[in-house]
C-alpha cells in the first residue's frame, strides 16, 4: 500500500493508525486534509533550444477517478514552430498495491524551427513504465518515431525496454553495510519499409543496441 503522505491526495496528514471495527477487521484511519484536486499553471518562456518564446499551459488531476489517480497534459508552442508540443500523462492510483502500479505516458515534441540549425526536429511516442514490478524491480517500454531534420525528411523509428532491479541492501560486520544495483536496458531501431516484406525482412529491419550496468556500494 503506497504512503498515504506521498500519495498527494492530502495537504496535510495529521495522523495514520489502523483501527478495529465491529466484525472485528482492521481498517486503517487516516486523518488528513484534501488537498485541491485540480491545478493549472501557464506561463512564457524563452527556450534554450532556439532562443525563441514559447508558451505553455499545464493541467493536473490528483485525484481523477476518486482513487488516487493522476492526470497530468502539458501543451507548448514556440512563436515558429510548426505544431504545439504536448505531454499526456496517466498514473495509477498513487494508493493501489505495489505491484499495480503503473503510468502512461504520449508525447510529441518539437525541437527547433525551420530554417534553424537544420530544420525542425521532432519526437513523438508512447511509454508505460511499471515502477514496481516485482519487489525491487522496475520496468519500462516505449516505441518512438522521430524526425532528425525537416530538409532530409528522414525518420527513425525506435523500441525500447528497460529493467532496474534493486537496490538490495545487506549488513557487514562492523556495523557496515553494502548495496547492490542493476540496470539493464535493450532496444533496436527499425526499418519500417523492410519489416514490411515480412519473413527474414523483418529480422534484417531491427539495428539491435543494449547496455547493462551494475553497481555495488560497500
């Protein structure tokens, strides 16, 4: 069960303890103030990318179907940009069990204008993370198309996993302690126009890359 301080649903908790009922359960109270579910912010900035304005409009929902779930969608547009940006954002009820947790994520992103250091550049996709998997796991994937430049009119199209297992945390003699983490993460850019062909094609249409880390702490 997710913190119920952490869980953003509340301004304030003043008190957490579990409590019998008649048939003889245990419930949990929780004395606390809601905080407001709703919030918007907008504003404009100049973006370190193009050295332009940009405005931006943020919306969030803390509380979206009564049970902890968050909705954040972020809109942005630059003075010469082609398209706005935005950023849609799901999350699970911050109170759901662990291993249910999860967040959808879809993007679109513009990344300079045109006629400006090649062209505009953008980025758009899909992404679900779970971030508690299994105990001490966390998983994620996405698939992404993304346009390096508007004069070449090239697009690469891109999947990705990744996996983080720990930290698990033991104790030495001596009062010491030592942790170990790891990373894995996997992908391939693909060949949209091979794949098509299907059969042996759709394996010559994957460029596979990984990369794994670990990481011990004594």
């Amino acid at each position: 069960m997710g913190s119920a301080s952490d869980s953003r649903l509340f301004s304030r908790v003043w008190s957490v303890s579990p409590a019998r009922t008649s048939d003889g359960t245990v419930q949990l109270r929780v004395v606390a103030s809601e905080a407001p579910a709703r919030n918007l912010e907008y504003g404009i900035s100049r973006s370190l990318y193009n050295d332009l304005w940009e405005g931006e409009v943020d919306f969030s929902h803390c509380n979206l179907f009564g049970g902890g779930e968050r909705l954040n969608l972020m809109v942005r547009r630059g003075t010469k940009e082609p398209q706005p940006s935005f950023n849609f954002k799901f999350t699970s009820s911050a109170l759901s069990p662990d291993h249910g947790a999860y967040d959808i994520e879809a993007f679109n992103e513009y990344i300079g204008v045109t006629g400006h250091e090649g062209g505009a550049s953008s980025r758009r996709g899909v992404t679900i993370r779970f971030p508690r998997l299994f105990t001490s796991t966390a998983a994620s994937a996405s698939i992404e198309k993304t346009l390096a430049g508007a004069r070449t009119g090239e697009h690469d199209r891109l999947a990705h996993a990744s996996f983080d297992i720990g930290p698990f945390r033991h104790r030495l003699p001596a009062n010491g302690r030592s942790s170990f983490q790891g990373t894995a993460d996997i992908g391939s850019k693909l060949d949209v126009a091979k794949m098509k062909k299907g059969g042996k094609h759709i394996v010559d249409g994957m460029t596979p890359y990984s990369s794994y880390t670990a990481t011990t702490r004594q």
